[in-house]
C-alpha cells in the first residue's frame, strides 16, 4: 500500500481522533490539526499529500484559509493546487460554497469511514504524483515543485511564491516566450496585472543573476523566456 500523508483540520476533538485512529489503523501517516492556526503551522512543518479540512473554530474559518491556500497565501510546504477534501453539510450551498472556495472533492459530515478513505485514496492516487515527481531541471537551475525551492547550483534561491509561481511556469517549457497574460495566470486561483507581472519578473531575474544563473530572456513586446532557442 503507497504511503500518503493525510492532515486531518476540524474543530470537532471526536471525529477527528476516530478518522485519525482508522487511518493510521490502515497504516497511514496522520497529522492532527484543531484550528486555522495549527493547520498552517502542520502544512509549514510536515510534508503533506492531502489536507482532510472540517469545520475549525469559527464559521467560514476553514473555507477562508482554503481560499488562502489557493491564492498561494500561506507560505508552507504544501503546494496551492495540492487536493484538499471538506468536510461540512451535505445541503446544496454548502457544497457550492466549498467548491468555490478550491475543494477539490466535498464530503457530507455523515459519510462513513468506508467512503472517506476511498475518497482520500482515490484523489491521492490521482493527483499526488504529478505535483511531488516533478524536478524541474534547467541547466544548474533545479527547482523542485514538491518543496517549492530553487536552487542554481548547491545555492538555494531565495523567492516568493508568486515569483516561485513565475519561474515554474517559465521552467515547464524554456524556450517558449510567455506573454505578460500567461504569466499573470501563474498563480492558482488568482491572476496579475501586466504592472505586476513585470515587478515580479524583474525581483526574480535579480534574484536568479546574484546566485550566479543568467536566465530570463526578454522578447521586447512580446514577453520573457527563460532561455534562448538554440
């Protein structure tokens, strides 16, 4: 059986202990979280695969630090697009309002412990490994999309997300030129003006030229590559 780490967030101290004991009862690795706080601190500290995310300490709390997740505001280890499942009620704007929110599947508070770990399996199997395999290399330039680091070198690049953001998508084809419009949509859940883009272009082609890496080629009109076709 792959191993997955599951971090199970809900304010609710009984159905997040009887998830976590079955689980780790069919030998997963669980991580517990009662707040909005202790889950940012878990997703900080702990690789994470899939975040369970219930009910926390006060209404709209859970589906407020999705939205954060999703617009790459939580600097912590786990990706924006990672899966998160919610676990709420089951009625129609319940489920709308987790969805918009970045679900990636809405369970009913009462499904069975049966259902949940299908479910968990499932989205683990399908969406973990293209988001955790992938290493980014480009000449001494290696990123590594999992932990979200760059590194030219052995020297660890120090970026923002949004720049972190950029670079990956500049990375996944180098030699395409990207226009300002397609990186203003780098980040999950969330886009940039031109202006915006072309600040945080400009950090993170300082940041990339200080650790020795002379990349990002500018197409004037067009947009940025980050290199030159041979």
């Amino acid at each position: 059986m792959q191993q997955y780490a599951f971090l199970i967030a809900d304010a609710d101290l009984e159905s997040r202990e009887f998830v976590a004991g079955q689980l780790d009862a069919d030998g997963y690795e669980v991580h517990l979280a009662d707040s909005a706080a202790a889950t940012t601190a878990k997703l900080t500290a702990q690789a994470i695969d899939v975040l369970l995310l219930g009910d926390l300490e006060r209404a709209a709390e859970a589906l407020t630090l999705l939205r954060m997740l999703r617009a790459g505001e939580l600097h912590t280890r786990i990706h924006p697009a990672q899966p998160v499942i919610t676990v709420g009620a089951a009625d129609e704007l319940s489920t709308l309002r987790a969805y918009d929110a970045g679900s990636y599947h809405h369970l009913a508070r009462d499904s069975g412990y049966l259902v949940l770990r299908a479910v968990l399996a499932a989205v683990a199997r399908r969406t973990i490994e293209p988001l955790t395999s992938r290493h980014l290399h480009v000449g001494e330039l290696r990123i590594d999309t999992a932990a979200r680091t760059v590194h030219v070198g052995g020297t660890l690049v120090r970026v923002s997300v949004t720049e972190f953001a950029l670079l990956t998508k500049l990375a996944s084809d180098p030699t395409k030129v990207f226009t300002k419009g397609e990186l203003g949509r780098a980040r999950p859940s969330s886009s940039m003006a031109p202006r915006t883009v072309d600040s945080h272009m400009s950090r993170l082609r300082h940041n990339l030229e200080d650790a020795g890496a002379k990349l990002i080629h500018t197409e004037r009109g067009v947009g940025w590559a980050l290199t030159r076709a041979a």
